[in-house]
C-alpha cells in the first residue's frame, strides 16, 4: 500500500465512521483515531510521510470555514467574554502550567523548548470538540462557548508557539520583541481577513453560477491563511476573519439553491478533511513510540504528569471562571450564553480534548537550531504532545457521552422551541405583509389573496405548529396531510419522468449535454416542489 492508497482508505473511513459512530452512539473523531491505531499496526500500511509544512495549511484552513458557518460575528460578540476566558486566558494558564512542570520534570528540556511544548497541547481541539458536542443534544449556549473557544484558542496558542520556537532555535528570547510579534500577527491577520472577505463578497456577487460560488468559497480558506503567514500575520486568524466577514454580509437570502448547495458540500468537505486528520493523529502514534528508545516507562511517566496538569487545569480554571461568568452577567445583564450549573462547568472541561492542531504543531518542529545542533529535547516533546492527544480525545472522547446521561445535562428544548415559534411568527408575518404590499399594487383577485394568505400563514404553521390555536391546529392538519398527498403523488410522478429522461441517454443518437439540461430541469422542479 502507498500513500496515495492510505489516503484513500482514510477517506473512505471518514465516511463510514459517521454512521457508524451514530448507531454505536460514539463520535466520529474518536472512531476515525482508533481507526488509525489499528491501521498503524497492520504491516501492508506504510508510515505517513506529509511534510509538517503542509499539515496545518492544508487542514486547518476549511475545517476552520466550516465551523464558522455554524456560527456568526453577533454570536461571538455576546459571547466574547466567556470565550476569551477559555480562547486566551486559559491557554495561557495551561502553557505556563505545562511548561513549569516539563521544565521540572523532563531532563534536559530547556525553558523555551517547554513553553513550546504547552503551547501545543493548550489549545482544545476545535473539531473535536464541536463534533462531540454536537451530537450529544448539549445546551446550545455550551456549544456556542465550545465553538468560539474552539475557533480562537488555536490563535493564541500558535502564536505562542512561535514565539517559543524562535527562541529555542536562536538560543535567545525578549519580551518586548515576543509581545510585539503577537500584537502584529493579530493586526495583519484581521487586515488580511477583512481585505480578502470584501474581495470575496465583491466577487460572489458577480458570480451568478453557484459552482463557481462554491469553488470561491473552497479557495478563501486557504488563500486567507497563506497571505497573511506570507505577511508574518497568523494565518488561523485570518481565516476566521474573512469566514465571520463573509458569514455576515455575504449571504443572500433568495439564493436558495446556491445556500442548500453550499451547505451541502462544507458538510462534505468538513466530513473528509475531519476523518483524515484524525486518522492521521491514530497513524501517527506508530512513529512517535519510535522515538522512545528502551525509555518507554520514563517518557510515558512523564506524559502522564503532563496530561494531569493539562486536565487539572482546566478544571481547576472553568469552575471559579464560570461562577465569575454567571455573577458577572447576574449584574450587568449581558446577553451571552454561560453555562448555568457546576454540571454544565464540568462537561465543558471534559470536553476539552485536543487533535489536529496540537498534531500538527508537534510535528512542526524544527528538527535542528541555528547553531546546527538537533532541536532540544524534540522526540520527547512529540511523545509527550501525542500522549496528551491519544488521553484526552480516546478517554474523554469515549467517556463524555456517559458523563453528560450521568449528570442530566440536556439541550433547552423548551426555550429553542419557543424560539423557533417567535421566529416562525415573524417568518409569516413577513409573508402576509408582503402580499398585503403586492395585493396594494396589483388588486389581486380575492380567492388569490385568501389562498395566499393561507400559505403566508401555513408558513409559520409549517415551522412550528404550536404557533396556531387548536382549532386551526386542526385545519392546519388536515392541509397538511393534502399537502403531502400531492407531495407523494407528485414524487412519484417526476420520479417517472427522471426515469425516461435517463432512460434516453443510452438511446442511439442521444445528446448527453441535452439529457443533463433536462435533468438539470427536473431536479430543480423537483426541489421547488410545493
């Protein structure tokens, strides 16, 4: 098997493990990890050979697009304070923590080489923390802390590795030049993003084909975090930046088909690239117990310390923060998603797993200095790093489903749901006044207006039957049922003409690009359906 078959494999697992992980009620990044343990010992499959350069260009860019589509900039705005109390103030905790203790008990590890090493385990993975989450029915505030922790703790936690880096390739380190690089990264990388989102938006809309939407979109990610890397500007920021950009102005709210589409292939794309990543991160562990050399026992003593202060730490921080968090927001009544309970505070912790970046970052390391000599203690940052990843995203990642049935901790379902009414209301309201607006203008016959009108409001109705009394429940329902007998039998019916559509391109002397138009016709007419 070659690295072009292996990458295939993985592919094709990042598919499977989705159901899979659905029916054992297990997340996806978890199954995809184990999956490449058992790839890893299987002799046929070769060690992975990607060049560290190209992990985190490559990986980090669309699964960062993705998960911004999930969110928006008004949600990180109410949210901003719980989120830099775990994005920034506590990767900071975590590197200083880590680094005290590997500079204590590794031998050999200078201090730069140890800030380095707990700025990569800091940050929690952003994929697999939103996946696992998300499948669990959690709080939708937690998953909105989660998210936006996810999307910015990886800035603050590159950039710091950086700085360390620097300085334990020169042998030389200066707070004043440190501080100042980090406040640069963070100006060109908000620069670039917002130059490269108004250069997408301007260009989205003069691209009327929603391939060529999508294609763009596929191509921002990765052009925003080179540029401003290229620019010495962090180049995960960048991209979060132009996705928030775009995810705010960029959207049109008549472009049904480009939206459905769009959605569709980001799913796609965050299915594969997520299952690849992780599977890598399982395929990996193969190389790096190579570097223990008959010091397997000490180094794995070591990781255990380091993974304790990693956990502990976060613990140790997320309950007085959330307890500040919620007195904070008892006085001042801010709008922003808080977890409400010590229950909620701990699945928050649990969920704290790390994956791709720290992967990635740990085999980016340098492999020599400016003097020449090997990188300082590198093989056994990279074992501890992976001991870190293979804990927290294995045992947490196997065990947060149970924690969070144990503790009772479940989705509001009552307040989305009266969100969805008040939404769905005002959806048809929009549709009522509107016709009323047309209706004005045009003198619309009154059996038109009295049909339209009972679809404006059979639009809220549709969305959340609990917005109507029980009496047009009723009526409602029994529309609905008629609707969807002429649903079924108008299925059936395109079905057929799909069928002879297809049917005629095997026909001698048959036009394929007139066959695909047609087809093309009856999909849409399909998806238009009432």
């Amino acid at each position: 098997m070659d690295q072009l078959a292996l990458l295939f494999v993985l592919l094709l697992g990042a598919v499977v493990m989705v159901p899979l992980g659905d029916r054992l009620g297990l997340p996806a990044p978890v199954l995809m990890t184990l999956g490449g343990v058992v790839l890893a010992l299987v002799p046929a499959v070769p060690e992975v050979d990607v060049p560290p350069d190209f992990i985190l260009p490559l990986v980090l860019p669309p699964l960062l697009y993705a998960s911004v589509q999930r969110t928006s900039w008004r949600q990180f705005a109410a949210n901003v304070r719980p989120i830099l109390l775990l994005a920034v103030a506590l990767v900071f905790v975590t590197t200083a923590a880590v680094a005290a203790v590997a500079y204590t008990v590794v031998p050999a590890l200078p201090l730069a080489a140890a800030v380095a090493l707990g700025a990569l385990v800091a940050p929690p993975d952003p994929v697999a923390a939103t996946a696992v989450a998300g499948s669990l029915g959690l709080p939708r505030r937690m998953v909105s802390i989660l998210e936006g922790e996810g999307l910015f703790n990886d800035v603050t936690a590159i950039v710091l590795y950086h700085v360390a880096i620097a300085a334990a390739v020169s042998g030389s380190f200066s707070w004043p030049d440190a501080l100042g690089e980090f406040v640069l990264s963070a100006v060109v990388a908000v620069v670039v993003g917002l130059a490269l989102g108004w250069i997408t938006h301007r260009l989205m809309g003069r691209l009327d084909d929603a391939t060529l939407q999508i294609g763009l979109t596929l191509l921002v990610p990765f052009v925003s975090y080179v540029v401003a890397e290229e620019l010495q500007g962090s180049g995960v920021l960048a991209v979060l930046t132009t996705a928030l950009f775009l995810a705010e102005y960029a959207s049109d709210a008549d472009d049904v088909l480009g939206r459905l589409a769009g959605h569709t292939f980001w799913e796609v794309v965050d299915t594969l690239v997520t299952g690849v990543a992780f599977g890598l991160i399982g395929l990996e562990l193969h190389n790096v117990f190579g570097t223990a050399q008959d010091r397997e026992w000490q180094m794995v003593g070591w990781a255990a310390v380091v993974v304790a202060v990693v956990v502990g730490v976060r613990l140790v921080w997320l309950l007085p923060a959330g307890w500040l968090a919620k007195k904070l927001h008892q006085l001042r009544d801010y709008d922003e998603e808080i977890p409400l309970s010590w229950r909620e505070s701990v699945v928050m912790w649990w969920a704290g797993m790390r994956g791709v970046a720290s992967v990635a970052l740990a085999l980016a390391i340098p492999l020599k200095t400016d003097a020449g000599e090997p990188f300082p203690a590198r093989d056994e940052i990279i074992f501890i790093a992976f001991a870190v990843i293979m804990a927290t995203l294995v045992c947490q990642g196997l065990t947060l489903p149970w924690l969070v049935r144990r503790l009772g901790v479940e989705a509001d379902t009552d307040v989305r749901r009266d969100a969805e009414r008040q939404l769905a209301i005002r959806a048809a309201r929009a549709a009522k006044r509107r016709l009323k607006e047309i209706d004005e203008a045009e003198e619309l016959p009154e059996d038109l207006v009295e049909q339209l009108t009972r679809r404006a409001y059979d639009v809220g109705a549709r969305i959340s039957p609990d917005m109507v009394d029980e009496e047009r429940r009723e009526a409602y329902a029994k529309r609905v049922q008629r609707l969807h007998d002429i649903q079924r039998i108008q299925r059936e019916m395109m079905s057929a003409a799909r069928h002879e559509v297809l049917a005629a391109r095997s026909e001698p002397g048959s036009d394929p690009e007139v066959v695909d138009r047609v087809l093309r016709h009856l999909d849409v007419r399909s998806l238009r359906a009432p």
